[in-house]
C-alpha cells in the first residue's frame, strides 16, 4: 500500500493506486504525487481511514489568498484559516508549498484573504484558483477584481476579505504546507451573501458531479 498526496490541497490517500478524483478538491489523478509507503504514515491504515471520515466533519471555509509579485498578481485556495488572538488581532492558516502565492507570500510578506460566496459562484471561483497553477497561466485574467490596499488582488464577489501582514519568523514546517502566523492588518464586508464553506462545496460537486478539469467563472 502506498501514500498518496494531492499536490493541489495536500489530501492523503492511502492505496496500492491514487484516486481518480481528489474527494476534497476535485483534482484529478494526476494531481497526486506517490509520498511513499504506506507504513511511513504513524497511523494505521484502517485508524487513518476513521480519522478522515472525522476530519472532513470539522468545519472548514474556503478562501482565496490573493498574493502578487511584483506587477503579477497570484491567487490560490486555502481552507485552514483561523483567528487566535484579539489582541493584537491575529490569525493562522496554512498554504501549500507548491503554490505560486508560496513564493510570492515569502518575498512580500503580505496577502489578502477573501472569504468565497457561497453557491454556484463561489463554487466555479473555488475551482477556478484551486485546480491550476498560476504558473501556467494568469488566474485573474478573467476574474473581475480589485486590488486591496496592500496592493493584493480580491475577487469583485467575495463575500468579504482581509489584508495580511505576516509576522518575521513565525511560520512552521509542516510537511507538504507551511503555517503562517500573521496580523490583521485592514478588512471589511464586500458583498451580503454568506461565504462558502467546504461542506457546501461538496455539496454542489456532488449535485453538479463535475469533471476534475475547472470551468472559467461566469
């Protein structure tokens, strides 16, 4: 049995073969990159099998960290972000160290996070910045979209968004992602519409039953 990661969302399968599709962000197989066996995950297969099926229940939102290099602007999905601190006002996500905006976010030190609406929209933005690389091509080309105070690109139908400013040296490894501790520096509600979260993004897959290949946003 082998370890399986999407290079997309970091989603481990474990199997003689990756999946088809990635169950958490619908990326295909060649998404999946081999991590080795099986027997390096210090949990048993069928103990991993159970905690999954615990993890996906846990409440998740979607949004875009908009990033930019110098005149190129970047965007990818995360869905681990949270506040753990009023005072000062502070928060953690992670982020993929494959990405782009990986690169783009180390060199700047700062971002926007922009909370998706929820629904078909949210939906086809979801998959628009999270199953392409912006390596290959410029994801916000065709995406309606204004830029934060910080110079950050936010998509023009996010339910809301945040700038960020990531504090020197407070990050850590963890593995296929590196968590970021950053400050809260500017923010506000875009448009009235509650954001999505992962559940309703499986939800709509689900009722779409879409193909791995992203559709450009309407």
């Amino acid at each position: 049995m082998r370890r399986w990661r999407c290079t997309v969302c970091g989603y481990i399968h474990l199997g003689k073969e990756p999946p088809d599709i990635c169950p958490v962000c619908g990326a295909g197989r060649e998404a999946f990159v081999d991590d080795g066996p099986a027997e390096a995950q210090k949990l048993a297969p069928e103990i991993w099998t159970r905690v999954d099926q615990v993890l996906r229940q846990v409440t998740y939102g979607l949004f875009i960290l908009g990033t930019r290099g110098g005149e190129r602007l970047n965007g990818a999905v995360i869905n681990t972000f949270m506040q753990v601190a009023e005072d000062p006002l502070r928060a953690v996500f992670g982020l993929n160290k494959s990405t782009l905006s990986w690169e783009f976010l180390r060199k700047s030190g700062v971002a926007a996070i922009a909370l998706l609406p929820d629904g078909a929209e949210g939906y086809a933005l979801s998959r628009w910045f999270g199953l392409r690389s912006g390596r290959d091509a410029d994801k916000f080309a065709t995406v309606p979209h204004h830029l934060a105070a910080n110079g950050c690109p936010i998509p023009d139908s996010s339910a809301s968004y945040l700038e960020i400013a990531l504090l020197p040296g407070a990050e850590l490894d963890a593995g296929s992602h590196t968590v970021f501790l950053m400050e809260i520096t500017n923010g506000g509600p875009l448009n009235a519409v509650p954001p999505l979260t992962y559940d309703r993004y499986r939800e709509i897959r689900a009722e779409k039953r879409v193909s791995p290949a992203p559709n450009p946003p309407s």
